[in-house]
C-alpha cells in the first residue's frame, strides 16, 4: 500500500515525497520533531506535542510554518489515507534547504509529517517489566527533542546483547533521562525524578499529576546511586506509557519485581488513556 | 546552471536527487560526513579525507558502501559537470531508509557527494586576524565528523553580534576545537593544542608535521586560561588552511595582532598547498 507523507504544505505518496540532499537538516542535524501516537484512531495529547514541537523549533531559532489547526488537519487526512490500526505520527522541522551546506533561510524550513504504523511493548513487558543499561552521557540541549540520537542508536548492539529497552543516561552522578524516555524511580512511597536538563514528557507530566493526590512526588537531582537503592523505576514514553523497570545493568531494583507503586500508575495511565476497561491495551 | 549529485551510486541533476523523508540521517541525525577543497581544480588530500570518513563511518557501526577509487571518479566527474573555479567537496554518509524512524539496515546506507563554490576567507582577515567566542560544550563523539552542529548554529546569531568566526568549546577548564576547526596557541615559542577528544585535522596535522622542525609542538591538555595568556592563536580547517586569531571573547591574545609564528606557519602552508609563490592564493 503506498503510504502518503504530508510535506511542505502537500500531502503526497511516498514516491514523491522528497527532501533535498541540501537540506541542513540532513547536513547538519539541524532538526527538531516530534511524536505521538493514536488512540483510538485519533491524535492522543495532540495540543501538549504541538506546545513541545513549538518550543523545540523555537530554541534552534526555528518556528513550524503552519497553523496547528493545519497540523491537525494534515494529520487527519494522514491517517485516513495511511490506515493504520494505531498510529504513530512524527512530525518533522529543518532549517530548510541550504545550498552551501551552513546557511539557511529560516523564514523556508522544511516541514514534514510522517505515519507508521503504533508498535506497543508485549503486555508480558508491563508483567515482568524492563532492563536498562546506564550511558555517560548528556543529551545537548536537553530541553529540545532535536533528531540527534546518536548516543542511543550507537548503543543499540550493547542494549540489545543486554536484553535491555533502552540507555539510561547518567553524567557520572546524576542521571537524566532514557533514550527515548523520562526515568522515575519510588523510593520509600515517594516517586522522584529529575527534573533540569531533561525533556519534559508529555506521558510523564500527565501521569504524575494524575497521581499528585496519591503519592508525593519530587523532581529533583537523582543520583544513579539512589537509582541502584530506589524501591521501584520505570519509564514513561509516547508509546509505551508506564513501563515498569526492574533491572539496571544487570543489578536488581528493588525486588526485581513490578511494585505496586509501578503497578497503581500503569492502572491510571491505562485507565485515562484508554478508558475504564483499559480496552485498547 | 544545473548542478549535479552523486547518490547511491549515480550521478543525477540536482532535481532528480531526492533523500527519503525516511532517511535515519534526517530523522534521527545518525550520520557522518567529510568536507575536502580542490586546489587548482583537484581534489586536495582526497586520502587523508577518505581514511577520515572511513574512521567517522565506523565509529557508528557504517560503512562507505563504495570503494576509494569510485569515490574519486565520482568527484572528478562531478567537478567536470559542475564547473566550479575551486570547490569543496562534501561526502556524506548516513544510515539509509527507515520505515520506522529507528530501526535501520547499516548494509544499505545513504551514500552522496555534493560540490560547493569554494569560499575562502577574505584575505585581509589573514593580515589582521579573526575573533572567536568561547561556548561550553562538548561534542558528542568527537573523533567522528558527524553531522551534528547543533550547538555551532544555534549559536551564529552570537558569532555574528562579535563579528566572530566561530565558537571555541571549552568545559569550564579545558579547551577542545572550534564549531568547524582545530585550535591551537603559540606559547614562549611552543605550538600547542588540544588532543584527545577532538577531531583530527588534516591541515592541522599536515601543517605540524611541516612546522615539526622548526618549532617544539605540544599536544596534550590546553586550559582557557592558558590560552588567554597565549603569545598567539590560530586555527586551521579545510577551507580556511592556517587562519590566525587575535581575539577570543573580546580580550586580546597577546598583542592583538597576528604573531610571526603564526606568520610563518601562514607560509608554510600556502607554499604546500598552493606552490612557491601561492599562486592560488
């Protein structure tokens, strides 16, 4: 089936849809974007991804080119086109064309949307939870979600031979963030996380303040130590929602068990963003 | 005039060579490149740059799908095609098409070669000197030329409020490399310069091995402070050979004018690059 890619103000069939080998994006990574994911067929937070594609475009001096409501539009006839159980949608801002390879004009970036079809971690995963390996490593300019993944794609053999989903990323005391996720840990009832120099997640500020009445909760400086002594970890990401963590470079945390912190978080996540029955999961 | 690319294997007008919006260089920044100049129309130290691209490639588990010598026809027929009085010459290579923004295929990479006018500093700016700013930053893997520039472009608005060349990354402590050249200082007749974790310059490198007779060359740690205390500073790059700089953050590097090691190593290589009577330049 040929899928269809919105660019530049046009959807089109993927044959046709081209980027420039001049684009800086391509050149020099000069890039943002963004994800997120159907539910139910429909944009899922779709304002909260638009406000972070927003301030991601704005500290590389960018800014999207089109209207939200355009984006909105643009995504629904991608999915119509696309037909996808479950999507997940990628929308892409570059500095544009540059023709010697450094300058670009950014009042012509290049805009992109792309679809994929949603891939979710095996409901054994929220079972038995997860393993990361630990990365020195600080993500530049943390705040943005710029298409820079080096660190984490050149780390994929060592996750993989781990049997682990991801990188945590730590800079010899504190550690930040996963590859492609916000990190939690629960340490005697309290869920902490860092909060500087990471992105802010649009799964994890919802779930958090869905939980606010429940459990106290502190963003704040977290040592990999007190990763290693917390009671529970997990993760939260567009496409996999709560994920449990019960291992961190093959030392247990915790118990080596889903907690039942971990476990009560999933059960809201689940329940506000697939319903009552959790049906869609 | 229509300019020609070199892509996965051929060599096709500008309008006809199309990157996939689904390119892991474009959607996930995981890629790297090599820059090379022409000097009186052909390629300069084509190896030096090859062996620099096979060693970026292969620091990201990629390698140039083609060998040397179809590298060097393809940039001579470009250089025919294109018709540039001196060129630079851009090799990039990236992870190829991913049909899910993550996973790729490192046996089919994304393989091209653009040509550019070459654009030479003024030469006045050689007589006077040029200015940088400092940045704290670090370049994520820094013995790779990947495309990541994030933090040199992010930052040109600031390089250009100075009337400044380039950014200078340090760590609070040490200095390490410019945003696109290798640096260095002349101390009580002694050249010094950064070593680990930066990129290896081929001027750079050549340009010591010609000045290793005539001046104690040290590589090694290089403190901002110390280079603050310099007698002179310079930096050296494909496109700019020996380039001197006399001011760093708007404070002088020794007396603010261009300094006769400096000088000399000016003349060193334009003997070696461009002939007796640097004709080219």
């Amino acid at each position: 089936m040929t899928r269809y890619i919105y660019l530049n103000g046009t959807i089109l069939p993927e044959e046709q849809a081209h980027v420039s080998p001049f684009d800086i994006g391509l050149l020099r990574g000069y890039a943002v974007f963004d994800l997120l994911r159907t539910v139910g067929g429909r944009p899922f937070l779709l304002d909260e991804h638009l406000e972070r594609l927003h301030n991601s475009a704005s500290q590389l001096g960018l800014r999207v080119p089109v209207s939200d409501a355009e984006i909105a539009t643009a995504i629904g006839e991608l999915l119509k086109l696309n037909g996808h159980a479950e999507a997940t949608v990628r929308l892409v801002l570059t500095g544009g064309v540059s023709p010697d390879g450094m300058a670009y004009d950014p009042s012509a970036p290049t805009f992109f949307i792309l679809t994929h079809d949603l891939h979710e971690p095996a409901p054994e995963l929220y079972e038995r939870g997860g393993r990361l390996v630990t990365e020195l490593h600080h993500r530049e300019l943390p705040k943005a979600k710029t298409t820079n993944y080096l660190t984490m794609l050149r780390n994929k053999p060592r996750t993989a031979a781990a049997d682990a989903l991801d990188v945590l990323y730590h800079d010899g005391s504190l550690v930040s963030e996963t590859g492609s996720a916000s990190f939690y840990v629960v340490s005697e009832g309290r869920i902490r996380a860092p909060h500087e120099d990471v992105l802010w997640g649009t799964v994890g500020d919802l779930v958090l303040r869905l939980a606010a009445h429940r459990f106290p909760i502190e963003l704040g400086e977290l040592r990999l130590d007190e990763v290693f002594a917390a009671d529970e970890a997990f993760i939260t990401s567009t496409t996999r929602g709560v994920l449990p963590i019960v291992e961190i470079d093959s030392r247990k945390i915790g118990d080596g068990e889903v907690g039942p912190v971990t476990r009560e978080l999933m059960a809201i996540w689940t329940r506000h963003a697939f319903g009552e029955d959790g049906a869609k999961r």
